[in-house]
C-alpha cells in the first residue's frame, strides 16, 4: 500500500524546542527507564507503521506529537540516543528535487519573540493540518506528485493528483519548476477553536494511500502551496507569483509580521475565524533562505511553526484515588502531573465510575489522553500507553458502598461520610450558611463527629477550641447550627438524603412514613418499584431509625 506522512517533521520534535514541554524527570532506575522508553518507542514505531505503511491513523496528531516529545524528554533525562532511523517505513522509491526540510514546533510566546530577534521581513501563514506533497512542472503541465516520505525520498501520487481538481494540470505560464505544499481535507468555514483538526489530516492521508482514488473522494481534497524552493528571491514575489500560475490559495493567507504582536494576532485571528481546512498553528517565514540545492531534510533556521493550544494533552498518572459519594458511587480520580489545556492547568481528571477504570485499567506511571468537556472541564478521553510496572492498588469493593452505607467516619466510609456531610449542609439540604467541606474536613479532623449528627451537640467552648477557628468564626459556625433546629421536616428529610419521592404525598410526621411499605410507596403518583423499594428500606435502615431518634430528641419539627 502506498506510504503517506504525517504533516510534522519527527526531528524538529526532539530538537532544543523540548522545553515547551519538559517537566521532572522520572525517579526510575536504569532498568525500568530503559523498559519505559522501550516501551513508548514501540508504541510510535506501531503508530507510524500504520500510518505510512498502511494509511491508517491509530492515534490523533497532537497526541503523536505529545508522544514523541515525551520520548525525547525521557531519552534526554536517562541520557539515552534517539533512534538511530526513526522513520522506517516512511521513505519511498522516488526522490525528490529539493529535499522537504520540516519545521520546528514553538509553543511559547517567549520563544517566537527570541526567534523573532533580529529577523527581518518575516511572514506568517495558516499550519494547514494536511500531508505535505511535492509537485513538478514541466513546460506548464503536471507531471509528477512526491509524497513527503521522509523528506528525502516519498511515493509517487501522480495518478491520484490528476484527479485533484484544487492541483493545477495547466500553469498559467509554461515553466518548469516544482512547489511544496499541503494537500487538505476541504472544510467548510472551520473554526479550529471550536472543533479542532477534525482528524482531518487522518483523512487526507488515508485517501493518498489508496491506489485508486474516486473523482469524489479527490473533490474533497484542497490545496495550499507553501514553498517555491527556487523561485524568486523575496517571499512576496513568490506569494505573488504563485497566486499569477493559478495556485490561488496561498495569496490570501499570506501576511507580513513586524514582531510579535502581529504573529500573536494572525495566530488568534486564523485560530478562530472560519476557514476552509484544519489548521494546527501558524508558520513563520523569513523571506530570504539559502538556495534549495542547500536544503536538507530538517528544520531550517528561517522557518518555524507556532502550534495553537493542544485540544487533547497527554498526562502522567501519578496516583489513583477513589471518591465515594452519597449514595455510595464510586468515583476514580486520577491525579496527574501538571498540564496545560487551552492555558488552564489540569491536575486532576475523573474517570467517571470504577467500571470504566477497571475496563482501563489505569495505574500510576500511565499516560492519559485529557480534553476539556465544555472548554471548561477536564475529561479522560483514553489511555494512551500503560507503564511497564503495574502497581497494585487497594480499589474499594463497589458491593460494600450504596445509599445506606457509612453514616459513621469508619475506616474506608470516611470519603461518604463527609459527602453526607457535604450534602447535609448544602442547599439540597439544610442550607446552612457559612459551612461547607472545609468546615466538615475541619470537624472530622478533631474527632468530634462520630455520627451524621453530632454537630447538633457542639457549644460554643467546644468550637472555641478548634484550630483555626476564630472567635467570630466559631459565634458564626454555632449561629448556623442553631438555624438548622428552625428547618422545617421536609427539609431535614431531603437533609438526611431520602431518595426522591417524585409527586408522592409526605405526611407531616417521621412516625406516618415509617409505617408506610413498599406497596404503599408504590401506590404514590410518580413511585415504580424500585424507588418504592429504596423508600421502604431507608425508612427501615436500623441507622436512618437512630437518627430520626436523635433529631426526635433535639425536637425538629416532625420527628
């Protein structure tokens, strides 16, 4: 099957640039780094197989890049060589008249702004988000189409471009020359910041590799020519030479940058305007380069590329928690070395419910693929390469945790507890002013609430004694607690954590619910059998009966 290449050079992934990126190195011996690294290289060596051997995409593009950044952060921490050919199958049987150099991929401002020093008439255009692709004329008419490859050598796709109505067959003019550009995945006014690359580059690589492409796949594939290797000398001459032999896309995506200011505001501009392709940054262009007979297949110094923010980040899993709420759902959460997402800070992400992390199977020293649900929260998308160590992990049993469980602080029930606790004072229940989960972390920690309801009980000299409460806090703390004596009976029934009762009828008295059954329950407008059955049994729960007797005796209304 015909090889196809991801947009990205891998050199430029493991140049100086690391430091966007590089955070502490791992604390593993000599051996286990070996077998991590080991690992992930094999990883990306299946990846790129796939991808040019086979035209398929196993993993989306920023995460492969985010791979192979780690890999090289990794090698560099262990003083460890790169791979000695870390594209195998990505060459192919036909050279290429100028080798295809690659970019340099920056993500700080502060990096463009030092690259931007002492740079003169620079140039900025859209990163289209597509496979490179070299394309020769001769007197005027096509003649031949190179995939990238390795930047040296590539397939030929010749008889799939003459069927790519967005490839000029016939120059304006009749010369002989070759251009470097991006075959992309037509869009309609896409909007990067809103929905990404789309796996747009996946797709344009997938129809390159097949050997027989259909008029209507090749409709759908566009054109931007990004380089006329030996045209003429400045970069506006050749933007405007190229627009004059009918490469027409390039023109209007094209803008001079005085400094940064202009880079950031053709960055932001392009990042969220409609367009018609994916893109995944912006390049920067020094007009002036040395002669194409020179360049070779690596990043040049008169070119780089400043990536927008990932979409996706690739995490280090540094521990496991499990969070049991309410009613006793199990909720793992992983803790993960800092990342950034669209310039927030991640440092935790749920997985959601303990079977989703048991199907993972997710340990500490994993790498974790995160997005942003909503661009606001942190949301595990898939694991990308699970560490070569398995810690065990001591994962609660989801059969010891449900609505009736832990209503004291006992080993293991301390995390329900304190969300019964939460739920309590919350304003799905008691709406108490002035107290929420550090005030209930505050009073667990000294000891003095054994039972959901000891709270009740607590003076003023007993508050006074607590750390780091003031004076004024505790008069507020006790002042709050007084209030919740005034809240009337449904209330504490919500407070308590009742399961819902939809439109049924409640009585007045603890007393007339508790004598109600399940048949009874059921009878009520709006109750099924199950939720029949969850009120019967709450109002039967030896624990549930204690506290009513305690709130009985404080005399709350309707106890």
């Amino acid at each position: 099957m015909l090889a196809t290449l991801r947009l990205f050079c891998i050199f430029p992934l493991l140049s100086a640039h690391l430091g966007a990126f590089a955070g502490e190195c791992p604390t593993w011996p000599a051996d286990r780094a070996r077998s991590e690294i080991t690992a992930l290289q094999q990883q990306i060596d299946q990846w790129d197989d796939a991808y040019h051997r086979e035209g398929r995409s196993l993993i989306v593009d920023e995460l492969y890049d985010q791979s192979r950044i780690r890999l090289g952060e990794w090698r560099q921490c262990f003083k460890l060589p790169s791979s000695s050919k870390p594209l195998p199958t990505a060459a192919g049987p036909v050279a290429h008249p100028i080798a295809h150099t690659g970019l340099d991929k920056l993500h700080d401002a502060a990096d463009i702004e030092a690259w931007l020093r002492d740079r003169k008439d620079v140039w900025a255009q859209p990163k289209v988000d597509g496979v490179a692709v070299t394309l020769i004329y001769r007197a005027g008419r096509l003649q031949q189409a190179i995939s990238r490859g390795d930047g040296v050598r590539g397939q030929d796709w010749t008889a799939s471009a003459q069927k790519i109505s967005a490839i000029p067959r016939q120059l304006t003019q009749p010369l002989d020359l070759s251009v470097q550009g991006e075959l992309y995945w037509r869009l309609d006014d896409h909007i990067q910041a809103r929905t990404g690359s789309a796996n747009a580059r996946a797709t344009v690589a997938g129809l390159m590799g097949r050997k027989d492409l259909s008029i209507e796949q090749a409709a759908g594939i566009g054109l931007f020519v990004w380089d006329w290797p030996q045209g003429p000398n400045s970069l506006a001459e050749r933007i405007t030479g190229l627009a004059t032999l009918g490469f027409a896309t390039t023109e209007p995506y094209s803008q001079p940058v005085s400094g940064l200011a202009d880079a950031q505001q053709w960055r932001d501009h392009w990042y969220r305007s409609p367009l018609p392709f994916a893109s995944d940054g912006i390049v920067l262009r020094q007009s002036q380069r040395p002669a194409a007979e020179r360049w070779q297949a690596r990043p040049p110094y008169w070119a780089v590329a400043w990536k927008y923010p990932f979409a996706q980040a690739l995490a280090d899993v540094r521990k496991v928690d499990f969070k049991v709420g309410r009613t006793g759902r199990i909720t793992p959460v992983l803790e993960l070395a800092p990342v950034m997402l669209d310039d927030r800070q991640i440092r935790r992400v749920s997985v959601s419910s303990l079977k989703r992390w048991q199907e993972l199977d997710i340990r500490p020293g994993d790498q974790v693929a995160i997005s942003l649900a909503g661009l606001t929260i942190p949301r595990l998308d898939s694991v990308v390469l699970h560490s070569t160590e398995r810690v065990e992990l001591n994962a609660p049993l989801a059969s010891d945790f449900h609505p009736l469980s832990c209503w004291q602080p006992t080993p293991g029930c301390e995390s329900q507890f304190l969300a019964r606790l939460i739920w309590l004072g919350g304003k799905q229940g008691l709406a108490l002013p002035h107290v929420g989960r550090g005030t209930w972390e505050k009073l667990l920690d000294t000891g003095r609430l054994n039972s959901l309801l000891d709270w009740l009980a607590l003076d003023e000299p007993e508050l006074a004694k607590i750390a780091g409460l003031g004076e004024r806090s505790s008069a507020r703390l006790l002042h709050s607690f007084h209030s919740a004596r005034q809240r009337p009976f449904t209330q504490w029934l919500k407070a308590l954590g009742l399961p819902p009762t939809g439109q049924a009828s409640l009585a007045d008295s603890w007393q007339a619910l508790a004598q109600r059954n399940t048949e009874q329950w059921q009878a009520e407008p709006g109750i099924g059998p199950s939720r029949a059955a969850q009120l019967s049994a709450f109002f039967r729960d030896p624990q549930v009966l204690a506290l009513s007797e305690t709130l009985r005796a404080a005399g709350i209304d309707g106890f």
